[in-house]
C-alpha cells in the first residue's frame, strides 16, 4: 500500500520538478556579463525598438542625467552603448542593446532600463529625440 501511494506521489512530483528546472535553465539563459570583457563577435547588437518612457534624474551644471525605459527584441537582452549626435538644440540618441548569439531566449519582447549623461554648451531649452527602431520619444528639457 505505501509503496503504490509513493509512486503516484512520484509520478506527480517529478513532472513538475523538471518543468521547474526547464522554467529555470531558460531564464538563466539569459543572464549576460555586463562588464563588457567579452569580444563583440559573440554578441548580436541592435537598436532598442521603443522608447516607452523617460526620466530626468538631475539637470544641473549644463548636464542632464535621463533614465530611460526600452522594449528590447527578447529579455535575453542587455545596455550596450548609446550613440548621441548634436545639431544646435536638437539631441539625437539612439540606444544599443545585445545579446550572446548563442543564446537560446524565450520569444517574447523585453524591457531595457538605462541611464545616459548629457552635457551641453550653454544652458538653456534643448530638444532630445529618442530614436527606436520603431518609435520614438521626443522631449524638451531646460537644461540649467
């Protein structure tokens, strides 16, 4: 009697068990090493697709701090880099994200959160465009 009572404990533990442990592994997956120590050659980079919101964190001294919150391609993604162009008062920023190419990811759109520092001449009103691959957000901020 234990013995039978056992196995079908057995039978319905172990199922979940290895989807627990499936569940993990794909998420796992997705941790990146930051520290930017790895060659770029394993890494696939892209433009974030969407701005989806924008933070000023400071803005003193003729420089501002923005915290910016992004849809990535998958949430195996991470910050890579930020790419900023000036013309006068216009700020055009585009930010990168990457992931490992041999990365298995689970196919659903992510979310990327990163911080950018932006000086400028004079103080004064500056228009900053966030440029997505598919949207993007565009601000004015008066830089003291």
């Amino acid at each position: 009697m234990k013995y039978s009572l056992l196995k079908e404990k057995a039978l319905v533990l172990i199922p979940r068990i290895c989807f627990a442990f499936f569940i993990s592994m794909m998420f796992n997956a997705c941790i990146l090493d930051s520290n930017g120590s790895e060659n770029d050659d394993q890494f696939r980079t892209t433009k974030v697709f969407s701005i989806d919101s924008l933070t000023v964190l400071a803005n003193t001294n003729r420089t501002v701090s923005l915290r910016s919150h992004s849809t990535v391609p998958t949430p195996c993604y991470s910050f890579s880099h930020v790419d900023i162009d000036r013309e006068n008062r216009d700020i055009y920023i585009n930010i990168f994200a990457r992931a490992r190419k041999e990365t298995v990811c689970i196919q659903i759109l992510g979310q990327l959160e990163s911080e950018t520092e932006i000086q400028v001449d004079d103080p004064g009103s500056y228009n900053f465009h966030f440029l997505g691959e598919h949207s993007n957000l565009d601000t004015t901020i008066v830089v003291n």
